[in-house]
C-alpha cells in the first residue's frame, strides 16, 4: 500500500470526499490548494499536495481508494475529512466510529507515525443550504445527526493526539449563503473561511517540523 520514500519535501496528503474534493470550484480553489497557496504566502516551505478524495465517498469507500493507491510517506501534513454521505445515507454512527478510527491510524502512518501532524476537519451542516431547503429536508434533523458524527470524529481525533478544526460552525453561521452552483457545496469563498481557520493549525504543524 505505501513505500518509505527518501524525498523528505513537506507534501500535503488530504483525504476526504466531495468537500476535500471541491465539487463545483476550479481545482486551484479546492480547500487543500487554498492552505498551500496560504502556507507558502507565510513562508512556510510545502512542495506537493496530493488529494485522495471524491464526490459522494463514505468511509469504507474512502478506504477502498486508499487500499488501492500506492503511498509514498512520510508527509509532513495529513488532513481528514469525511463522514458526510454516511449520514445522508442513514449509516449508523457505530459503524462510522470503527470506520473512521482506521482512517485515522492510516494518516498517522502517512504522517511518520506522528498524530500531531493530522488535521481532522469536522463536518459541514448541508442542512443549511439550497439544495435543502428546495429538496424540504429537515434541517433540524440534519443539524442533530451531522453533530452526532462530529462528536465521535472529534473523540477520536483528541484521543490520538490529532489536531481538531471545526468548520460546521461557519457552515451554520456567515457561510450559509456562500455556495456552488448547485445549491449544496460550497463556494471559494467558504472555502477560504474554512481556511482561515485551518492556516493557524497547518502552521503550528510545519512551524515544528523535522
């Protein structure tokens, strides 16, 4: 699955599903390119990011991708985001745990064995958007089970030592108009908030490294 490579470059492994992904946004506006272009504005040396992710994966999905790429660690930053379709599609949250628990220990692998350079980035609330209201989704409802999932990524993540970033707030909040053109993933723009609040985090990581 994955060859120790000799190139120590700081690379960024980003993994996830549509939101890693940027559904409807040109590739160079994706969250992940968006860190990396802020990283390098502060100076802070990355080489390469490399994105594993895809519109509508859950997280068995998400693993199946990852047991079929070859992997070239160690990367010096590891982010994870994912668990959105396995609440559109009705997973059950113990199932979620188990599956996000091993994805977790694959990007501490990737991240030299180290938790400290893994990301988890919470869930945005899609019951907020367009395509919901249009589509009578109780946003209610969404809002409860998007929390629910959130709170078991966010125990597993603090219980490896991986840094947290809560990006469900924004989602909620001043970004709630800020959206694709389909009404239901976000824009650029919200793309950056999210941004703003992962740089800090990204920094501090690579700040720190080897």
């Amino acid at each position: 699955m994955f060859n120790s490579s000799a190139d120590r470059r700081p690379r960024l492994l980003a993994l996830g599903d549509s939101y890693t992904i940027g559904e409807g946004v040109d590739a160079a506006l994706r969250w992940p390119a968006q860190l990396a272009a802020g990283l390098r504005a502060q100076l802070i040396e990355l080489d390469s990011v490399e994105i594993v992710a895809s519109t509508g994966w859950t997280t068995d999905e998400l693993q199946q991708a990852i047991d079929a790429r070859d992997f070239m660690p160690p990367y010096a930053l590891v982010s994870l985001l994912i668990g959105v379709n396995n609440q559109y599609r009705g997973r059950d949250l113990d199932n979620y745990a188990s599956e996000l628990a091993a994805l977790l220990d694959f990007a501490v692998r990737m991240a030299d064995d180290d938790a400290r350079k893994v990301i988890v980035v919470s869930i945005p609330d899609w019951g907020t958007t367009q395509f919901a209201v249009a589509g009578q989704v109780d946003a209610t409802r969404v809002a409860l089970e998007i929390d629910g999932f959130n709170a078991i990524a966010r125990r597993t993540c603090e219980a490896r030592g991986a840094h947290w970033v809560d990006v469900t707030a924004i989602s909620r909040d001043q970004a709630r108009e800020m959206l694709a053109d389909d009404g239901l993933h976000p824009s650029a723009d919200q793309y950056t908030l999210w941004v703003d609040a992962i740089l800090p985090v990204a920094r501090s990581i690579l700040d720190v490294g080897d």
